[in-house]
C-alpha cells in the first residue's frame, strides 16, 4: 500500500503552528489566572499577548485561505502578471 500524502507541507506547518498556540494560550492564561506558576506573572502576560497577537494572524490567514485561494500567496501571480494558468481536465480512455 502506498502512502499518499494529503496535506501540503504548508498546511500541516499551518495546523501545528495553530496547535502550538492554542497550547501556549492555556498555558500562559491559567498561570495569569493564578492557577499555577511556571513563568511568573510578568512573562506569562507577555507570552500571552504575543501568542494572542499571532493567533489573529493565524485566523486572519486562515479566512483568506478559506475563501480566496489555498495558499496565502496564490492571487498575487494573477495580480502582477494578469493572467493565471489552469491545468485541463486529464481525459479517461
């Protein structure tokens, strides 16, 4: 059996960057609640708020994604150049 790959390397890269973040907020968010201390104070609502910012980021990106190509930089060939190229439909004997 063959292996096959479904996610591009970006999209797994973009998963398990979102992942890594989502980790990190509840981290950081219940040591800023007071649950347990690990950083400190200071250093939990910094990492907090850098990770917050990235996660904008990250749903920013993915909306775009989502709804206007699959990759983030997919529109701007068209855009420069004027045209895009598509592949035909392959034919079945």
């Amino acid at each position: 059996m063959d292996k096959v790959m479904i996610f591009k390397r970006f999209e797994r890269f973009w998963h398990w960057s979102q992942a890594l973040l989502i980790f990190s907020l509840l981290l950081t968010g219940f040591e800023i609640h007071g649950s347990y201390q690990l950083f400190g104070f200071a250093d939990a609502t910094q990492l907090h708020t850098i990770a917050a910012f990235a996660m904008m980021v990250f749903v920013i990106g993915h909306v775009y994604m989502t709804t206007l190509g699959a990759t983030l930089f997919s529109h701007i060939k068209p855009m420069v150049t004027g045209y895009d190229t598509v592949d035909e439909p392959s034919k079945k004997p």
